[in-house]
C-alpha cells in the first residue's frame, strides 16, 4: 500500500455564521499544517439532529460520500460567544465513527490553531499501517505544541475551554501510546486528564467533567493492560463508576452505554491478572450498555458490544463446570455474523468471526467435537480476509497464531503428525510480525503456542530434538512473561515446560527430568489456588499426577503409581459429571490408564478390576458426552483387560506354586543364567 501525502478534512459551514466568518477562521487554522487538506462546503439542508445517534448516523453518511477522514462541523453560540465545533473520523482498525467536541471563543486567533489540528489529527481515518508514520510525523510536534499551549494558556479562554486544550493533550498522547507502543504517552495522557479535571466545575459542566472521567479512565486502563497493574485497572474501574455519576441513563443514554462498555472491558482486562472472579461482573457491565445499543439504531456499537459480551463469556466458560456461557457465546458471534453486513462494518465483521473462532476451539474442547475446530479454522480464514498484513499485521499475525493453536488440537485429536507442521508454519508466520523488543506479551504467548506444537510433534514421533525445541520455546516465552509481571501466563508457561520436560524424561528414561517437571507443576499450582481458579488447579494438578506415572513406569514403582491415581482422583473432584462430562471423562479415562499401568505392574486381579471398573464408568460418560470416538478407545481398551483378566484368573484357578506376577521375573533371570552358562536354582 502506497504511503499518502495528506488527510481529507471536509468543513461544513457553522451554522449560524450567517457572514462565513467563523467557519473561515477554523478552515485556516486547519489548513495551518500541509498534511491537513481541507475542504470546505455549505451546511447540507435539513441537517436537524435528534439526539447524539441521529448526528453522528448522518455524518457518517456524508464523511463515506465524500471519501473523507474526517468532518468537522459545528455551530455559532453568539450568546456565549463561542464556537462549537465537532470532529468526527473512524478510528484505527474499527468501524466506530468517534465524535469528539470542543468549545472556542468566536473570533479566536491563530495561537490557538495547534487546539484544533490536534482534534483533527486524532481523528484520521487511517487506510492502513503505512499511514502511521505520516500521521506520528505530525501528530508528535503538534501535541508538543499544544502541551506548550496549555503551560501558557491564554486568559482570553474560560475553565471549561482551558480543560478542553488539556483534554485534547491527552488524547493526542493516549493516540501516541496506542500508536508507538510507549507508556510515556499514557502518563502524560493521565496527567493531561487529571488536571483538566481541575478546571471543571461538577456543578456548572458536569457532563464535560464525566466525558473527562471517562477519558482518565480509558487512559488508565490502557497504562494497566501495557504495565500488568490490577491497582491501575481498579483505579480504572472506580472511575468509570464516578463518571456515571454524571453520565446518567435517564439524561445521556448513549452515553452511559458507553462507559458501561468500557468498564465492562476494564473489568475483564482485571480478571487476566487477578483471575476469572470479575468476568461475571464485566459481563454484566456490557449486557447493560446492550439496553441501548440496539442494533436498529446504532448497528455497528451493537455489534461491538455483543463481540465484547461473547469474549468475556467464553473466557467465563473455560471456568465454569458448564458450557452454557461458551455456547451462548457461540450463539452470540453467529447472530452478529448474520445480522452484520461485512461492507457496512468490515472490521467488526472480522472480529466476530475471530470471537467464533475462540469460542468454538474452547466449546470443541469441552464437547470432544473436532468438527467444532474445523469450522474454528474456516472462521479465522474469513477474519484475515479483512485483516490483510498490509493493513493491520498485529492482528493478521494473532490471527495467524489463532489458527495454529486450533491446528494444534485437530492434530492431537487427528493423531496427524502434517497437521502439526502446517500450525508450526503458522506460528513463525505470526513472528514474523510479532517482535519481542515492540509488542513482547504477544511475542511470549506465540512461542509458548510454538513450544506446544514442537512437544506435541516431539511425542508423535519420539524426536528429542523436537522436544527440546519445545522447552527452549517455552523458556523463551517466559523471558517476557515472568510471574511478577504477568503471573497467570508465566504459571501457563511454567505448567507447559513441565510437560515438556516430563516427555522427554519418558523418552530418555530420566527420572531427574520427570522430576524437575512435577516441580514445575507445582510452582504453576502457587498461581492456581483451587479455591479461585479450581480449572486450572485441575490441569495442573492432572499434569502433577502424570508426572508422576511416568515416574513410577520408570522406576517400576507401585507406590509411585499410587500417588498418581490420588493426585488424579482429586482432580475428578472438581469436574462435574453432569454440568461437564466430557471434562470429568477426560479425566477418567487418565485414571483409568493409570489404573491399569499399577494393575499390570502388580499382576492383581483385583487392580485389573478396579482398571475395568473405570474404564466402564469413563465409557458411559464420554457416551453421555456425545463422544463417541472416545467411547470406542475405552471399549477396545475394556477388551485388552477382559483379555489379561482371564488369562490372570485360569492361573490362579490352575493353583500354580508360583504367583503369575513373578513369572515374568523367573523368566528373565533363567535366560540371563544360561547366557552364562549357569546353573538355576528354584525353590
């Protein structure tokens, strides 16, 4: 995409400036910077505005027919003797049209220009990422100016005007930071926010004050996701709460929609780092802004919302011994799919389909349907149609890792070695994009995608070198993701090196590699508390007890194999056979391996028999399930135990003089005997 030489601005004339006056000194203090081209054109007739909705739906129109960035319109308050002037532009990689205001005195002088560029420039629509550049060329010099502006404000403006300079400060700033990925830009957007504050009196302005509220807030939010702070995001969320002091439902619906939303998203955004208590809370958040987004009125904030709502329930799903906040999130993402054309609002389109896409792979998992990530894969195809890596690589590369991470599950599920490469192809695809010194975090999550792709090869096809790829892999990813920063993801990672560590035990024979696994299963269990995180407990806990095996097979160890159908017996604890069954089949289908690993140690009939007795209980709920191919494994492995059951009880029926366990044994010391040429000796 070839980079631009300038942003279309269209200027309506101001109503009520009958002479032109008004409306020419604000063309000249836009056109003040080259990259700015202005056009200016009479006030389309009939232009009457019913609520914030109605004008921004009609400004849309005009921005789309002229093929402009942004549009600037407004009106004369000779009263006040003042000018109001409005910015409307899409933001980046959204189908959101944000409209932004700000006040003037009439007859204003050009030391004041830098107020309004930087309101234009914060609203470009930008075509792709080549735009960046161009617009950062402009947009960091005229912030500093206007910062300028602010340390020496003129007297000529009143405390709500000099609150409007400082809080376009801040979102010049907060635009920076998005852009550049630099958290200086959030501290100076807060300070910029916080003393605009200052200068608004709640009882004289008290919706300028909320919209202000609302920005510290955002701001605040964003710094908290970059640094991984919960006290920001819950300072984020107190906010949000003080600013619908003021942005009432009954006064300003649109509104307090909208900081609902935010809050919603701030509140989700604390559960990533405190745990899933809050996802309740943020879903209800959203579900109320949903009250007044409807779709036939506001389509495209409808949809973004909804999207919001079915991220935060699959993410709530994969917490609860139910699948209904999954399916309902599935639900959700369908209907927007439906009712969402992908002209009218492409990118919102592309992130349903990638919300579909999450849901789907989570709700394949809990009903063991493969065909569920098949359709994963196909919608995340449809997402890159509108996320080219020419316009949007941060999200083509997400994407990109989306789809390798449900290529990782059909290849488990597949037993298809091809498949695993096709999504270790993926993953390198997203690191191309994903740099670990500007966007670390996503860099981190894609090598821990890449180091259980290399394990599950390394498995497939008993290749040390691939498994240690994998180990290499995860330890890279937590370079990025340490457990002061991120500990929820560094306790993900931790948990994944330990399974690595403990396959390539198994493979070497090692127990000091299966060792050092389990206690990196227990280090991931000291951000797993069970009582707050009971499925990840779970999987950790699942993963000690297959440490354990594993150790226990090495060493010949029944007691070892003991310990392991404990740690798995607890784990059934906390999985509901009736709200889950696949999940608590899963888990006993590995007790019943387990089970029967110590049955065929120990040569018992009576283990033999508790082995059956799970196998049975395992077959009967991954039937209730729906799974019917796991069915089928635990069927043939019912059949493998029939089998050495009986052959157990016709020795003990024939009353041999030698327990059939240490035949084996016997055996093998006479064939090392006559390899020696010794004599044996029995009795």
């Amino acid at each position: 995409m070839r980079r631009r030489r300038g942003f279309r601005l269209i200027l309506a004339d101001l109503a009520g400036d009958t002479e032109g006056g008004q409306t020419a000194l604000v063309a000249e203090a836009l056109s003040s910077i080259p990259v700015l081209k202005v056009a200016r054109i009479s006030a389309p007739a009939g232009w009457k505005f019913a609520g914030r909705i109605e004008m921004e739906r009609q400004a849309q129109e005009l921005l789309r027919a002229r093929k402009a960035d942004v549009l600037v319109f407004g009106r004369v308050e000779r009263a006040a003797g003042c000018l109001s002037i409005n910015f409307l532009g899409r933001d980046f990689g959204m189908d959101r049209y944000e409209l932004g205001t700000v006040e003037l005195p009439t007859g204003f002088d050009a030391g004041l220009a830098p107020f309004l560029v930087n309101m234009a420039l914060t609203r470009v629509t930008l075509a792709g990422q080549d735009d960046v550049p161009l617009l950062l060329d402009w947009l960091l010099p005229q912030t500093l100016q206007l910062k300028a502006l602010c340390e020496a404000m003129p007297g000529s403006l009143s405390n709500p005007q000099r609150a409007g300079l400082l809080h376009a400060v801040g979102q010049s700033a907060a635009l920076v930071a998005r852009l550049t990925d630099d958290i200086n830009g959030h501290h100076l957007a807060l300070a910029s926010y916080r003393h605009a504050l200052d200068g608004l009196d709640p009882e004289a302005v008290p919706l300028q004050r909320a919209g202000t509220l609302n920005a510290l807030a955002i701001a605040l939010r964003h710094l908290g996701q970059d640094e991984n702070d919960p006290a920001l995001l819950e300072e984020a969320v107190a906010t949000f709460g003080r600013a619908l002091e003021e942005r009432r439902r009954d006064l300003v619906p649109f509104d307090w929609a909208e900081t609902k939303l935010e809050c919603g998203t701030a509140l989700a955004l604390m559960a990533e780092l405190e745990g899933p208590a809050r996802l309740e809370e943020a879903a209800a958040s959203v579900r109320e802004a949903l009250e007044e987004y409807r779709p036939e009125r506001a389509p495209v904030r409808w949809a973004t919302a909804q999207i919001a709502l079915a991220h935060i329930l699959q993410r709530l799903g994969r917490n609860t011994p139910t699948a209904e906040p999954i399916e309902e999130a599935v639900r959700i993402a369908r209907k927007v799919l439906a009712d969402l054309p992908p002209e009218r609002a492409p990118f919102a389109w592309a992130q349903a389909n990638t919300t579909l896409g999450h849901a789907l792979e989570h709700l394949a998992e809990r009903k063991g349907d493969p065909l569920l990530l098949v359709e994963a894969v196909e919608v995340y195809g449809q997402a890159l149609k509108k996320w080219p890596r020419s316009r949007l690589p941060l999200r083509w590369a997400a994407t990109h890792a989306n789809v390798g991470n449900v290529l990782c599950r059909l290849a488990e599920w597949k037993d298809d070695p091809e498949t695993l490469h096709l999504a270790i192809a993926c993953y390198r695809e997203a690191l191309r994009v994903q740099r670990r010194g500007t966007h670390p975090l996503s860099w981190a999550a894609t090598q821990n995608s890449l180091g259980l792709a290399l394990r599950l090869l390394g498995e497939k096809k008993r290749s040390r070198r691939h498994l240690k790829a994998a180990i290499s892999a995860y330890r890279r990813a937590q370079e990025e993701w340490t457990r002061d920063r991120v500990p929820l993801d560094w306790a993900m990672a931790e948990m994944n090196l330990g399974v690595a560590l403990c396959v390539l035990g198994q493979q070497r024979r090692s127990t000091r590699l299966v060792r050092e696994g389990i206690a990196a299963f227990y280090r991931s269990l000291e951000e797993r508390p069970r009582e707050e995180m009971p499925v990840e407990w779970a999987e950790s806990q699942g993963s000690i007890a297959k440490g354990l095996r594993a150790i226990g097979e090495i060493e010949k160890s029944p007691q070892k194999l003991t310990d392991a159908v404990a740690a798995y017996r607890a784990v059934l604890e906390i999985h509901d056979p009736d709200k889950s069954p696949y999940d608590w089949a899963q888990e006993q289908w590995r007790l019943a391996t387990c089970l029967l690993s110590l049955a065929r140690m120990k040569h018992g009939i009576a283990e033999f028999s508790e082995a059956q007795k799970a196998f049975e209980t395992a077959a009967k709920a991954y039937r209730l399930a729906g799974a019917y191919r796991h069915e089928a494994a635990c069927d043939r492995m019912l059949e493998e135990i029939r089998v050495e059951l009986e052959r157990l009880e016709a020795r003990a029926a024939a009353g041999g003089s030698l327990p059939g366990r240490l035949l084996p044994e016997i055996r093998h010391l006479v064939r090392r005997a006559l390899r020696l040429g010794r004599k044996v000796v029995v009795g």
